[in-house]
C-alpha cells in the first residue's frame, strides 16, 4: 500500500495556491490591471493567453448536469450518486512507453505542477455546452515527470473502475474501464489540460474528481473524468465511445460543425443555462480553438478522420 | 382443493366489478380536464427551475414519455377487459385525444423550442431515422384524432374501426423512436418497447386462432 499516504494531496499543495482565483475575477479586464500592477503569479497571465473571455456558467449548472456513466445515464445521475467516492488517496499508474513508469502518487505530482485556472469553452457530442473555469495543469507537465520515450505515438487513458462506489458499473454494455486517448502532439499540446478543480474549489466527483483530463477542442467524451492509468504507446489506443459505436464517435472527435452525428447535425449548440427559451447558436470548428490546433491536422481528411 | 381457484375467481370478478362500478361514476369531463393538467405543470416547472438547468430537454422528454405512456394506456383497454373484465371503454377515446395532446406538445417543443431552426427541422426530420419515425408515429395519429368524434364514427360506419387500426403502428413507432435516441441501449426505453410488445402480443393470437380457425374450416 505504497501509494496510501496518509498524507492529503491538499496538504501537500496548499489550497490557496492551487485553487487561488480570486484575482482572476472580473475576467480579461481586471486581468490586464492585475498584471499591470504586477500583482498576479506568473501562471495568471499564461492563463489569460488561453482562456476564453466568456462568462462562465454557474458552478451549479457545470456540477449538477453531467454525463458519467459509471454514476448511471441520467444528467443527475453523477450529482447524486458520486459522493461515496473516494478521491483521497489517489495514484496514476503511469507505464507504457516511458522512462519512469510506476504508481504517482497524486500528491506527489500536485507538489510538482503549477495549477493555473483555465476558461474553456466545453461542447458534448449531445450538442449542448458550457463555460468551464477549470483548475489545472498541462498534461505535458505530467507527461514530462514519467519521461515520454521517442517512439510512442499516443497516450491511452483509463477511468477508475470501483462498482462498491460506482453504482453505474452495473449496468451492462460498456465495457469498463471507460478509455480515452489522444495522440501524442494532442496530448503535448499546451490547450490540454489535467484539471483538479472547479471554479477555485476541489473538482467535485461529479465533474471527475480528483483528476481528468480536459481537451476544449474535442467533444466532451474525450476528456476522461477520475483517471487512475496513461500509458504511453506506438499504437491507437482504443476508446470506449468508438468501441461501443464507431461510426458515430471516431477517435479523433474534434468538435466539426461540418460532420454530423449520424442522428443529430452538430452545425448548432445550446449553451446550458439560458433557461426554457434559450437560442441555440452556431458551433465553431474546433469549438472555437481552431487558431491553436488546426495545425495539429494539416492535410488529414477531417469528414474521414471524424 | 377445487373451491380455492372458484374464490380467488370470485374475488376477481368482484374487484373487477367494483372498478367498473366506480369507473361509471366518473365523469368524461374530468378526464380531460385532469389529462390536461400535466404538459402545464411541466412547463410551469420548465419555467421555474424545476427540470433541472438544461430545461429544454427535459421538458420534450417528460411531454414525450407522457404520451407514450397514455398510448400505452389506452392499448392496454382491450386486453384488461378480454383477460380481467375490467371494462375501462368510457375513457378509450378521451385516453386517446389526450396522448395526441401530449405527443403534439413534444413536438411543438422539439420544433419551437429545441431546434427553432426550419432548415434545421426539415433535414432532421428527412435525415434522422428516429426523428423520421416519430414523425411518421404522430402523422399516423392525426386521422385518429380528428375522426375521434361521434359524427365521424356514424359517418365511417365500419372503415372507423380499420382507420384506428393505425394505433398499432404508431404506438409501436412511438417505442422505437424512445429506443433509438438514446446513445446507448437504456433500460428504461426497452422496458417501455418490451410493454408495447406485450400488449401487442395479447391482440395476435386471436387474429391467429380465428385465421386458423377458418383455415380447418376449408380443410
């Protein structure tokens, strides 16, 4: 039981460090003040860089409707189901193709990043989205600590699988673990985040506490909630949504206005909280981040490769 | 023991009787005036934060399980007084003017509130096979709610009957296009689908017997 410290992650990185976003209120206005008057750290204005400037939803809007099916189907299901979980001890198998595999302890790797908050624009396949004022650092850091050896291609990740505190495993159809991946360069890329926390406070397990990933420009599904493993590989990995249907979820799943999910059109999306009237409003390629990752996919044919 | 299943019988057909008894002393009105109370009461909660933050949603699911659950309703008359004798008649054609009531409110908050956009609608309604079967599920009770009216009734004589055959494929219609959204197979639209089938099920072996009936007859 190497990996139980006693020790709480939250011990280790004081939580006015890592949850200390007190000065970013107000958004990009009070931030240019901020750092003006040189009152900021440094990673508040990294921050700025790539956060969006708009107005986040509620911290009871992003933590009450969620998709997390090891809590059950339901919206409400993660809410109300995902207390029992414990977050605290925590590890992240690492292995795979690195230099330094073996069990981190999550305190030991909050002791090394800089937790920065991040405001992100969050588009789920299902056609709805959110404002996400994330906590969190760049998957690179992580990658960087286990030393990413030249030949691996991908980084696969997988959830906790715990049915004593995860009512949703039951429930047949899903082969659990749930699984993510991404390919190297997406993973590397700065916009890619491991979030731990919400809005200043610890994620709460609903969201995919204590650890998940965050890829703004890809549909939802892609950013795996309460990661335990990422290993490191020259091949594909395989992915829970494209195993289950893999016409309608690729691996990529880059948000694309232009490619349909075979049952509904993605050209739209509904921002959560405008109430019974809400407009939808167009969905932007790359949900918005195509100036940062475009690049990423130069000359792949993006119909194909959905 | 030949007395036991005499009693239970007994019993049965009291508590039959007593639900039919009480069933004649309620009014039509108020079946329509009750039915008519649940698309107002989850749009008020829709309004006020009752279905949760994403209220769109919520509401065209809660109006669509509504009116599958009235179709479910009025399909399962028949057979609780073919197999119970509970006779539930009276209420067959206000249980049915009310599930189009339910199934119109969903689509009008699929077509206002949820998609808004017309070009939108058109293709999804061409290119989406669930939305196509819904569609086609309340194009096909369309005639029945206008024909639910004693003067079409006299007016039609027998082909009445035939025209409200097309509640079978439509409440069926209704059960796969529930199945169909969902990203996963859920249970509870398969239990849903599964009732649907069951009630269907009661309604095949007569057809059958009477087919094989005549079938010996030509024998």
């Amino acid at each position: 039981m190497a990996y139980r410290s006693k020790l709480k992650y939250s011990d280790v990185t004081p939580k006015a460090d890592f949850l200390n976003r007190r000065q970013l209120m107000g958004g990009a206005g009070a931030l240019a003040i901020g750092s003006a008057a040189g009152v900021l750290p440094k990673w508040a204005e990294a921050a700025g860089k790539y956060s969006t400037d708009a107005t986040p939803n509620t911290f009871e809007e992003i933590s009450t409707y969620n998709n997390f099916y090891e809590f059950g189907t339901g919206k409400g299901d993660p809410v109300a189901n995902a207390q029992r979980l414990t977050t605290d001890p925590w590890s992240v198998q690492i292995d795979g193709m690195v230099d330094r595999p073996g069990n981190y302890d999550l305190a030991d790797i909050l002791a090394k990043v800089s937790i920065e908050e991040r405001i992100y624009r969050f588009r789920c396949v299902e056609a709805w989205s959110m404002v996400v004022p994330w906590n969190g650092f760049e998957l690179k850091q992580l990658l960087d600590m286990a030393g990413v050896q030249s030949g691996a291609k991908y980084v696969a990740f997988e959830t906790l699988v715990r049915p004593e505190e995860m009512p949703g495993l039951r429930r047949s159809g899903i082969e659990w673990p749930y699984r993510e991946g991404l390919r190297l360069d997406e993973a590397l890329h700065p916009l890619t985040l491991m979030a731990t926390g919400l809005y200043g406070k610890e994620l709460p397990k609903q969201n995919g506490a204590p650890l998940r990933l965050v890829v703004p420009w890809k549909y939802g599904f892609k950013s795996i909630k309460s990661i335990v493993r990422v290993t490191l590989t020259d091949k594909m990995p395989p992915t829970t949504w494209n195993m289950l249907q893999s016409r309608e979820y690729g691996f990529y799943s880059n948000v694309n206005p232009n490619v349909s999910h075979p049952r509904w059109s993605q050209a739209t999306e509904r921002q959560i909280g405008g109430g019974l009237f809400a407009k939808r409003k167009p969905t932007l390629m790359f949900n918005g981040y195509e100036k940062e990752v475009a690049s990423l996919y130069d000359g792949m044919d993006l119909k194909a490769n959905y | 023991m030949p007395t036991d299943p005499g009693r239970k019988g007994v019993l049965f057909v009291s508590v039959a009787d007593h639900i039919n008894r009480g069933s004649r002393r309620v009014p039509i009105w108020s079946v329509y005036l009750l039915g008519l109370l649940p698309p107002v009461w989850f749009l008020y909660l829709g309004l006020t934060g009752g279905l949760g933050v994403e209220p769109i949603n919520a509401l065209e699911r809660e109006l669509g399980k509504l009116g599958l659950q009235a179709l479910i309703l009025g399909f399962s008359i028949t057979p609780l007084r073919r197999f119970l004798g509970v006779n539930l008649i009276r209420f067959r054609r206000s249980i049915g003017v009310l599930t189009f009531y339910y199934i119109a409110c969903h689509l009008l908050v699929w077509l206002v509130l949820d998609v808004q956009i017309l070009s939108q609608i058109w293709a999804d309604i061409l290119k989406r096979p669930y939305i196509t079967i819904g569609m086609v599920g309340f194009l096909l009770m369309l005639p029945l709610a206008v024909t639910s009216n004693n003067w079409s009734v006299r007016k039609l004589g027998a082909d009445w009957r035939k025209l409200h055959r097309l509640v079978y494929p439509a409440v069926v219609l209704g059960g796969l296009h529930y199945v169909m959204l969902a990203k996963t197979w859920q249970t509870e639209p398969l239990v849903y689908f599964a009732v649907i089938l069951t009630l269907l099920a009661t309604r095949i072996p007569v057809k059958l017997l009477t087919m094989a009936k005549r079938g010996q007859g030509a024998v």
